[in-house]
C-alpha cells in the first residue's frame, strides 16, 4: 500500500513541477531571473522526490552536491540552450 502511495505522490509532485514550469518560466524575459527560478525550483523537486523516495520506498538517491550540480546543468541548458520560440514579427 505505501508502494502504491508513493508512485502516485511521485507523479503528483511531476505534475505540479510541470505545471509550475508551464506557467511561469515562458512569461519571464530575463534570463538572469529565468535561470535563478529554475535553479531554486529544480533543487527542490529532486529533494521532494528523494523525500517521497525515502519515505516510502526506504531509499535515499542523491545528496546535497548531486542535486545541486544537476540543478545548475538543468537550468543552465534550459535558460540559454533553449529553443526560441516561433515570432512571425521577425524577419
């Protein structure tokens, strides 16, 4: 029963993640503010992720330096590595 209890918290904090993401980062033209949300909200999913993991699993992934690399390589590439999106006012 926590087996089960947990996969469903895990794919309710990705769908709350995602919506986030959805609403908030495409509205911010600074990149500056762009990378620093995403850093903030990516280390906070992985550590919500390895709380569930932990708590209903019995397993911890990751620690402080990995979920803080990850979180600084995630929002680097998708604050300046990201697609722009598609303007038909440009030429």
């Amino acid at each position: 029963m926590l087996y089960a209890l947990g996969i469903v918290v895990t794919w309710a904090i990705m769908v709350g993640f995602a919506f986030i993401l959805s609403r908030s980062v495409p509205s911010m033209p600074n990149n500056v503010y762009r990378f620093m949300l995403l850093f903030v909200l990516f280390l906070l999913f992985s550590f919500a992720l390895n709380y569930v993991n932990v708590w209903a699993f019995g397993y911890h992934k990751i620690g402080w330096a990995v979920a803080s690399i990850g979180a600084l390589l995630l929002a680097t590439f998708t604050t300046f590595f990201a697609p722009e999106p598609n303007n038909t006012n440009r030429p």
